[in-house]
C-alpha cells in the first residue's frame, strides 16, 4: 500500500485509499547507517474522507396500496437512503417532473411520505413519484428511487339513474315478457362497488319485473279497462356493504285495443205494440256500454234481424222505433235478434221480443208507490225492494214497465224495473235519503208516467239500544 524512497524517506503511496474500507495505517521505518547503527519510527496515518460515495436508497422501487379515502396527513411510507461517507447529511426531495407532486408532502430530513390532498380512485388508479435523496459533499452527489402507489376504490359513489321520471306507453294484452322500457343506473366505483342490480316496489309493481341489465318486462296480463296508467319505482342498489341506492319512477300509459264488444244493459228486451201505431213509435230505448276507451267506443251502430225486421228500427237515440203500420192479424209476435256495433265493428247480440195487440181504447192507470227500506247500519245487500202496479181496462192489453231516462242520473243507476212484473230491485250499499224515481207503463200505444218514492232509513246502534 505504501513505498519508502530509501535516500530521502519519503513514503510514498502505491495504491488508491477508500477510507470506507480503512480509515487509518500504522507504519513502523528503520533508518540505518554506514556503521550499522540504526532505529525505528512509528508513522501514524490517518484517511481523511472526500465524498465518492452518493447516498443509496434500500429499494430502488417502493410499491404500495393505499384506499383512496385514507384521511389528509395519513403516512404512506418512509423512504431511507444510506450514505457510506462519514458526516454526509441526507436530504429528500420530490423529482421536478412528477404530476402528483401535490397530492404528497415529503418530510425532506426524515424521508416520511404524507397524503396531502384527497385522492379519487375513479379519476386516476395509480401514483407514481420520483424520489431523489442528496448529500451536502461537495460536490453534492445524489439517488433516486420511484414510489408507485396503486389507489384501491372503496364504494364512495351511490348508482344514478339518467331521469327521475321516465314514461311509456304499452299495449293492452301484451303477451308476459313483453319488453316495455330499459332504465340504467350508473356507478362510478370499480368492481363489486359499482356492480348495479334492480328491483320493482310500488302500487303496481306485480305487472312487471326487471332483469339484471335494467329492462322491464311485463308479468301478468295488462288489461286497458281495469287500469290505463301503471306507475312502479325502480330501485337501484350496488355491491358495497351496506349498499347505496337510487330510485326512479316509471310511468305506463296504458293503450287501449278494441277487446270488448257493445253490450245491452237489458238482454232480454220485450215490448208491446198495438196495431196501427204511426212509424216512428217508440217501443223501448236501449242502453249500451262499452268498457273500451273513447276511441274503441261510440257512436255505436244497432241492427235487427229476423222475419219481420224492416218493420223496426233503432235511432241515433238507440230508441226502437216502428217503421211502418203493423197488423195483429197478420203477425202478432216478432221474434228478432239486434246487433250492436261499435266504431270498429266489435259486436254483440240480444233477442228482442215483440208483441203486436189489438187497438187499445183505455191508456194504463199507474198507481203511486211510496217505499220505505230500513237498512241496519247503512248496510244494504240489494234485492227487489217493491213492485210497481197498473190497471188497465182494456182486459187483453200487455203491460211494460220501464225507468224513465231523465230521473236524477245518480238515483237512476242504483235501480232497475222489470219492464214484464214490474219489480223494483235496488243495488248495495244504497245510501240512506229520499230516492225518487219517474217511471212509465204502456199498452203499447197510450204511455203513462208515475213517480216512485224511496225511503232509506238507517238503523245505528243507538235506535237498537233504544227500542222496545
């Protein structure tokens, strides 16, 4: 390691010196004379250190996972870098080049790295920093190390749908997993987080269900006249535990197909004509329903049929009419069919019986009826209340009975006459007050008018206590 000029005593260096590896040599040198004397020195030499050696970091890449709601100030890691010359100090910086430099402090003396801004796995999934570690040699030498930190998401994003009210129309009669609309709820979260699944709530939610990828499909039959708009939430909720929801409503109109006929409210119509009446002598007036909607509906159309049918004939009014003078002799009993037709041509049928008598010379005498119906508690389950009587003093006349259209429309929905007897039947649940009613009896060529009065009367708890 080291030479000793044997003339001057100079010791000279042979090889490089690395103070890290040895810091210091003893020597011992002899000196000797011509007369063979000599003696020793003791030579201490000591390795002053420079700096050839740049601090080292124990890794050169620092992976690690952090969740991206961890709170401001959270440590993420300590960096270390060891420099092997003595009294270096060691100082920690962030590289110049780095995007998110500002989402991290570095504690420059110790090399601890803290989250310094709220990190947000659905805007960015990875960080990656250069590090670089200095010395204060001169001149200063330095390192540098990548800090690579993968953002783990948790479920901080609830699913949204694109509307708070989406709306439809639907067919009546769609057959079952008829598609109707598709509604799609969004999360932003990754994986199981923002995995979305579906469910149906509300009044009518049991005519559909909904499938994994958000369609609605229907689940029962849809029918125009039971119902014309459906309306059902949708609720929408992702993987997290617990999960976070959204919910949307869905708005169905109902539209209307011609499935139901016209239909006569009295099937079995019968009525009673005298011979000779002019044309244009209102028999009976029907009524006809149908469940349909307006477009499906009227004006409705009647037609009869059968031999002896061109003597007949409905007017816009739906009134049955004589077309033309009748004789006993020739035909006393009509048995026809009428055919009710609505806007699309949907039909339905109904016999119509007419009776052709002899010229009348008395009109029909109606007798007044007054009717009192006690119900107990307001509770009325319908049935024939009374009967409607007449004389006539002509001994072969047939009476028909009939509720005259321009009673008080609510009163005159809740009776109906047997047009042959004349029984008066009431429905349920009739309310309790004065019910009147005009009615009419004809021969078939005289008509007569009556009215009819209904008494209800309601019995409570307090009467019953009360009664002897």
């Amino acid at each position: 390691m080291f030479l000793v000029e044997k003339n001057t005593g100079a010791i000279i260096l042979k090889s490089a010196l690395d103070r890290e590896s040895q810091d210091s040599y003893e020597l011992f040198v002899q000196a000797l004379d011509g007369g063979g004397l000599s003696d020793y020195a003791k030579i201490l030499i000591k390795v002053e250190d420079v700096n050839d050696n740049a601090p080292m970091f124990d890794k050169p890449v620092y992976r690690l996972k952090v969740l991206e709601d961890e709170a401001i100030g959270y440590e993420i890691l300590r960096v270390k870098a060891i420099d092997q010359d003595s009294q270096d100090t060691i100082i920690y910086s962030i590289g110049q080049n780095n995007n998110f430099s500002n989402f991290v402090n570095l504690n420059s003396q110790t090399g601890v790295l803290k989250l310094a801004k709220q990190l947000d796995f659905e805007k960015f999934k990875e960080i990656k920093l250069d590090i670089i570690a200095t010395d204060n040699g001169k001149p200063p030498l330095n390192s540098t190390c990548t800090v690579e930190i993968e953002i783990l998401d948790v479920n901080d994003n609830s699913p949204r749908f694109e509307k708070t009210l989406y709306e439809t129309s639907l067919k009546e009669n769609s057959p079952v997993g008829t598609k109707v609309l598709q509604v799609i709820a969004k999360d932003l979260d990754s994986e199981h987080f923002g995995k979305v699944s579906y469910s149906l709530n509300g009044e009518d939610s049991e005519y559909f269900e909904i499938n994994e990828d958000g369609w609605i499909l229907t689940a029962k039959a849809i029918d125009f006249e039971e119902k014309n708009l459906l309306r059902t939430n949708v609720k929408a909720i992702d993987g997290g535990l617990p999960p976070q929801g959204d919910d949307t409503l869905i708005s169905i109109s109902v539209i209307d197909e011609n499935d139901n006929p016209p239909i006569f409210s009295n099937c079995n119509m019968s009525a009673v004509v005298q011979e000779g009446v002019a044309p244009g002598h209102v028999l009976l007036t029907a009524t006809l329903t149908d469940k349909d909607g307006p477009l499906n509906t009227g004006p409705f159309k009647v037609e009869i049929t059968g031999d002896g049918s061109d003597a007949f004939a409905f007017d816009q009014e739906m009134r049955l009419i004589v077309t033309k003078k009748l004789s006993f002799t020739e035909k006393s009993l009509y048995n026809l069919k009428a055919t009710a037709y609505d806007t699309k041509g949907f039909s339905s049928n109904c016999p119509i019986q007419i009776h052709v008598k002899r010229q009348s010379t008395h009109p029909p005498h109606l007798n007044p009826l007054v009717i009192t119906l006690n119900t107990l508690h307001g509770e009325f389950l319908g049935g024939i209340i009374g009967k409607v009587k007449a004389t006539d003093k002509d001994a072969g006349d047939m009476l028909r009975f009939a509720i005259v259209e321009d009673s008080f429309a609510p009163t005159l929905s809740k009776f109906t006459i047997n047009p042959e007897s004349g029984e008066l039947t009431a429905q349920a649940d009739l309310l309790p007050g004065l019910h009147r009613l005009n009615v009419s009896v004809t021969d078939g060529k005289f008509t007569e008018y009556g009215r009819i009065d209904v008494d209800v009367a309601n019995i409570d708890q307090d009467a019953l206590d009360h009664s002897i």
